[in-house]
C-alpha cells in the first residue's frame, strides 16, 4: 500500500492494518499453528514490538498530515512570491546610492536594470557626482550627504549642488587641505600641511584656507620662520601689503618690522595706539601727539577720531559760530548759533561780552549791539576740552568808532615810534599829526567776508608821500598792504614810484625801510601788485576819496572813487587767500595830515 493511501485510512483503521501487515510478515509471531517459535528475549518475539509499531505508526500518520500542511504553506508561499516585485532606483554616478526621484518596480523573478540599486539605497543627494553620497564625509559626519572631492574625509564646505550639505573642508580640491591638518598650528582650523609637518601654510593659495606659521610649505624641514614687513615712516609698525617672510635667525631688510598693522605707513602718527586717550588698539592719526585722533584723517584706512583740530595740541573741541559774518541797525537784533565739534562730545557754551546777550549760557543767544561787536563763544565738553570761534555783527548804520575813551584801536610803528593821531567826529575820523616812519592804526574787528566803506584824504599840500590801508591782519609780521604814493622819488636805495602798491607782508627777519619803500619784493614783502595793474596815478592834495573793499575769504577787491569827480580813480581785485581774514586799519609813511574816516561795515 503507498503512503498515499495510508494517508486516506483512519487513524484506527492505519493502526489496525498496520498489525495486521506485521503479523502476517513476521514467523515469530505465527508459526502456523497459532505460536510463536522465538526466544522470549528475541526483540522480534517481543510483546512491545507490536506497542511500539503502533506508535510509529501513528506517528507516521501525524507526519502525513504535518506535511499535508507543509505542502499546503508551501503552495501558499509559491503564490505570494509569484505575484509580488521590488524597488529599484537609477545610480547614475555609480556609488553605490540611487537617485529617489528615479525608481522603478521591478517584478519578481526579474534580475533589476544595470546601474541601480535597491530602493534602500536611494539617498543621494547629487547622483551626477561620485564624490558625493551619505557617508562619503565620514569624518565630519558618517550620515550626512556630503561631497568629498579630495577623499580626505572631509566635506566641502561650498557644495556645488544645494542639496548636499557642506562640511568642513575649506578647500575641498586638495587632500592636504582640511580641519586638523596643521595640527601643531591649530588642531581645528581649516589648514593646508602640503609638507606633513604639522605646520599650515602662512600663504596658502585658496583665499579660504587659513593661514598657518610655515614659511615652506614644500619642504618638512623648513616651517619657523616670522613675518617682517616693512616700515616706510618710521613708526615701530609695518604696511600689511608689504611684508616679507624671514626664517628664524636671519636677518630681516633694512626698515622692516615684525608687524603688519599700519594703517597708514606714509604718516608717522598714525598707527595703533597713537590716539592713546581716546581707544589704545585702533589706528588713528595724531599729527599733534595729544592723545586725540583727527576726526577728518586724511585716507579711509585710518579710523576717525574725535580731535577737531589735530594741528593744534591745545585744540581738542571745536566750536564754530554760524554764520560767521551778521549785521542789524542800530538798536535792532541778530540771532547768533554755534556748532562743537570733538571731545566726547557733551557740550555746555559760553558767550562773550554777554551785557547784550539774552542768554549767554546757550548754543544760539540772540545779541543786540549797540556798535560793531565781536562775540566770542567757547564749548566746552565732559572732559574739560574748549574750543572757541568768533562772529562780528556789523552795525550798518552807524560808524566805527576809531578813538577816544572806549576805542580800542591801536597805532602801531614798524621802524619807530608810530605817528601821533588827533581824532574828530565824535572818535569817527582820525588824522596824523606828524611826518613819521611807517605806522598803521588798526582797530581790534576782525573782519571775514565783510564789506568795508570810508573815505581817506590828505588835508595839506606840504609832503607827496604814501597814504593806504592794511586789511587781513594776522599780527605786526602778517597782513596785506596797500601803499599810495603821491609821485615819484628815489629813495632809500630805490624808486618809489607813484600810484598805488598791493603787498603781502610776512616778516621772517626785522624790518628795514626798503620794506615799505620800495615797490620790489624783500625778505619780509611779496609784490602782489604794482601801479601798472592798479593805478600810475597819485593822490592829490586836500582830495577826499571814498574806498570800497569787498573782503572775502579767496580775494579783495578794491575801489578808488574821487568823490569831486565821482570818477573812479582804481579797481582791481587782489587774487590771494592767504590771509582768510584779519583786522582792517589805515596806513600811512612820511605824511603828516593823513585822515581818515568815517568807516563802516556789512556782511557780504
């Protein structure tokens, strides 16, 4: 009977049949005659052998049946398999990682496309590139999607492709580029080690790298060595774009230093700490060393400082009255304002004479003079620092008065003792009343884009010598100068030619007479105009003119009318700023009865 049918029959019935088939095969069991011929210890005599076949038979049957169920799991497994596939995604740049958004299912028992990889490999973030796939930067991060180009381990830090992230690699064209690379220099900076000596590159090729102490990058013997720069003006620091590297224990050039932070190594004040009062580590300029930096350096590398004035060391605040010329009328009013500038820059103002002034405590005092006043105003900030300025305001319908008690005008001789004056029209007009050597009457106003008005005249026929003004004067030894001469006369050693002479006057040795006689430059006087650009002709006698000088900051310019003809005698302008503004007077040299006045003035 096959197994098969086995399988069919009961579990009784297998068992009943199984004894039968053993009882009928085995002569110990029947000998014909209903016994048995075998010994009793003989396992086929056995009385368990039919027992134990029994069993195994109904063990058999169990496994028949396990195996029906085998069969039936297997059949069910076939099915499962046949009717099922897999993923697969396109590795084009054969990493090993598969593109995600390039995938196909594949059905099962089919061998998947060339060039693709599972469905769990499909995380590359750049599938154009094979230096570029999660892991592929495994030192900075064994997960990440990186690109790692020079294989150092190390991702680059500007990815080309925006969905890789970027690592730490500064330059990730070289393998001997990376974080940690100069170890002895820095164990973390982005370094290049091309000699593997520990030390970076001080001049490393990609502007990204940063700069290590190896002066030979090339060679693993040769890395200590220091930078010299050098240092055109002398101030202990050297130019950053001018250096040089020198190995330890040679000698550097000539003017080189060990340092490269001059901001500026064409000025000798200004390096880092030269404005020690107001930061010690920026690089300012200081021209007059007092510890403050000039707030308007001459080039953009040097920081600005709060030094208004870094010409003058007793200058740190500046204050500047607005405008700098003002006018009213008698009685009336001006509005007076001032600007600081410098120090820290918290100011308190101070207004000087205050007897007409509102407020002579504020920035912007309103002042009612009574004749042509000069106010002075000082700032002064949190630090002590002062700075002053000064505004004229012009009474334009009264005159100056030139002399008597309250007059501050002043006489003052060149050569000598300065010629006496008499003074009339209530202290207005003035004459001399010698003939003596050079002098100039000048009253304290000084005068910036003024307007000037008077009159001068010679009240005798009995000298033809020279009669004028000074305007724009700084001092006795700086000022401009105009000198009339009646006619001509060789004197002192040269022609004194008639008509008028413009002269710049800035002494540098003392005075002689040539100074104010000759009309040729000396050590002391420039020549800035003769009679032939003025005028040839000379004053006369007991002839009143009246002058006009419109005195601005860059020029003068000067008229000469003759008040009996009304015909103007000069006009010329003066082309020189050398002297911005300054103090007016007359002048006069060997000429008795020279008046002058009433003078006025205005703002131009």
């Amino acid at each position: 009977m096959t197994n098969t049918a086995i399988r069919r029959l009961g579990l009784s019935q297998a068992l009943t049949l199984t004894l039968l088939l053993s009882a009928c095969g085995d002569p110990c069991l029947d000998d014909g005659l209903g016994r048995g011929n075998c010994n009793e210890d003989d396992s086929i005599g056995s009385a368990d052998t039919g027992t134990e076949t029994a069993e195994a038979g109904t063990n058999d049957a169990e496994a028949g049946t396990n195996e029906t169920e085998a069969g039936t799991n297997d059949a069910e497994a076939g099915t499962t398999e046949t009717g099922g596939g897999e993923i697969y995604c396109v590795d084009g740049d054969d990493d090993g990682f598969g593109d995600p958004d390039d995938c196909e299912e594949v059905p099962a028992g089919e061998d998947p496309p060339a060039g693709s990889v599972p469905e769990s490999q499909a995380n590359d973030c750049d599938d154009d590139d094979p230096n570029t796939f999660p892991g592929a930067a495994e030192l900075d991060d064994p997960d990440a999607c990186m690109t790692d180009a020079d294989d150092d381990g190390y991702g680059d830090d500007m990815p080309s492709n925006p969905n890789a992230e970027a690592g730490t690699d500064c330059n990730d064209a070289s393998v001997t580029t990376f974080p940690g690379a100069a170890e002895l220099d820095d164990p973390d900076a982005c370094m290049q080690d091309d000699d593997d000596d520990g030390y970076g590159d001080s001049t490393p090729p990609n502007a990204s790298t940063a700069p290590g102490s190896d002066c030979n990058d090339d060679d693993p013997v040769v890395f200590n060595c220091s930078l010299w720069c050098l240092d055109a003006d002398s101030d202990g620091f050297g130019d950053p774009d001018n250096c040089i590297e020198v190995l330890m224990g040679e000698d550097p050039p000539e003017n080189y230093v060990e340092d490269d932070n001059d901001c500026a190594d064409d000025y000798a004040n200004a390096f880092p700490g030269a404005a020690e009062l107001e930061d010690p580590d920026a690089c300012m300029l200081d021209d007059d060393m007092d510890g403050w930096g000039d707030t308007d350096p001459p080039i953009d590398a040097i920081v600005p400082g709060n030094d208004c004035d870094d010409a003058d060391m007793s200058r740190v605040v500046c204050a500047d009255a607005i405008p700098a010329c003002a006018e009213t009328t008698l009685g009336g009013s001006a509005d007076l304002m001032a600007v600081a500038t410098g120090g820290d820059g918290n100011y308190s103002f101070s207004w000087e004479p205050p007897e007409t002034l509102d407020d002579p405590a504020i920035a912007g005092p309103q002042a009612t003079p009574l004749e042509i006043t000069t106010y002075t105003v000082t700032a002064t900030d949190g630090l002590g620092n002062m700075g002053s300025d000064e505004v004229t305001i012009h009474i334009t319908d009264k005159a100056w008065v030139l002399g008597g008690d309250d007059a501050e005008c002043e006489a003052v001789g060149f050569l000598g003792a300065p010629a006496e004056h008499t003074f009339s029209q209530n202290g207005t007009q003035t004459c001399t009343t010698t003939n003596s050597d050079p002098t100039a009457f000048v009253c304290p106003t000084v005068h910036e884009s003024a307007r000037i008005t008077g009159t001068m005249v010679v009240n005798t026929a009995a000298d033809d010598d020279i009669v004028g003004f000074v305007w724009g004067w700084q001092n006795e030894d700086q000022f401009y100068l105009l000198s009339w001469k009646q006619s001509y006369q060789n004197w002192f050693g040269c022609d004194g030619n008639e008509g008028i002479t413009i002269k710049r006057v800035d002494r540098s040795v003392p005075y002689t007479t040539p100074d104010f006689a000759c009309d040729t430059d000396t050590a002391n006087v420039s020549v800035l105009m003769g009679p032939a650009e003025t005028t040839t002709d000379g004053w006369l006698d007991n002839r009143e003119y009246a002058v006009e000088i419109l005195y601005s900051t860059t020029q003068t310019e000067i008229t000469i009318t003759d008040t009996t003809t009304n015909l103007d005698v000069a006009s010329f302008t003066v082309e020189d700023g050398t002297y911005p503004n300054g103090k007016f007077g007359t002048y006069d040299f060997s000429q008795e009865q020279a008046c002058n006045g009433p003078w006025q003035s205005s703002c131009l």
